[in-house]
C-alpha cells in the first residue's frame, strides 16, 4: 500500500526590525512651536470647565 503524500511548509521567521538611525529626530519633534497643551487636553480642560459652571449655577 502506497504512503500518503503531505505537503510540507516551511516557515521562515520573519527578518528582525531594522535598527533606528539616533541621528533622526523623531516625527513628535518636527512639530516643535510653543509648548502648549495638546487639543484634547484644551477640549477635555472646556468640557471640565462648563461642568463647574452647571455645578455652581444649580447649587444657588
């Protein structure tokens, strides 16, 4: 009686990362300017801001 065929897959392991060039800056820095709080954190500081408003305003 004749063997069963398997197909066989070799599997590589993929290629390590290639290393960071220290000489880059890093794209965050590109942005530069002034240092100022972050969109978000404006936003998130608006919202918190307009709730003490609420909170005072329904306390009276």
């Amino acid at each position: 009686m004749a063997r069963k065929r398997t197909l066989r897959i070799t599997v590589t392991p993929p290629a390590p990362p290639r290393p960071r060039n220290p000489l880059v800056l890093s794209p965050l820095m590109h942005r530069g300017g002034a240092h100022e709080k972050s969109i978000g954190a404006q936003r998130r500081a608006a919202r918190m801001a307009l709730q003490r408003v609420r909170l005072d305003s329904s306390e009276d």
